[in-house]
C-alpha cells in the first residue's frame, strides 16, 4: 500500500514490473510452449496447462503447490474455477 502514499515507492513498483515482464519475455524465447509472454508467470489457467503439457521447465518453482500438481497432471482448484471475463 505505501505506492499509494509514496511516489518513490509507486515508481519503484513500475520499474520492478516493466523489467519483470521483459524477463518473462525473455524466457518465453527460452522455453517456447509455456507461453511466459502471455501470462508474464502469473497463475493462469493456460499457464498451468502449458505445465501439464511439458511438465515444469528449468525456471518453474517446484516448491508451489500448484506447479508441483500440474507437474503430475492434476488441476489445481482455484485455478481450474469459471471465471466471468478472462484474457486465457
């Protein structure tokens, strides 16, 4: 919340991001197929199939939950759930 109260804070929050997504640029380079440019690495539905479908890449943190359940194929619930509007 301080991005809200704190300019410097807020452009350290949009620096952050725009690098964050460039790196996830990159790794879409890296590993095609998982669609990191698309999803920029956050939980999407199509991220975690793209998961399912190849299994984790080199870059996906086994430690979460839900990249360990897609690794075995399962679906994770929160993930799998309807949503009203959705960019996957």
């Amino acid at each position: 919340k301080g991005d809200s109260f704190v300019c410097s804070i807020a452009a350290a929050s949009i620096v952050a991001k725009v690098e964050r997504d460039a790196i996830m640029c990159e790794l879409d380079a890296r590993y095609p197929g998982y669609g990191f440019a698309h999803h920029m690495g956050y939980a999407t539905r199509r991220h975690f199939a793209a998961i399912r479908e190849h299994g984790p890449s080199p870059v996906h943190r086994r430690s979460f939950a839900p990249v360990r359940a897609a690794a075995r194929g399962e679906l994770d619930r929160q993930i799998a759930l309807p949503t009203l509007a959705t960019s996957d």
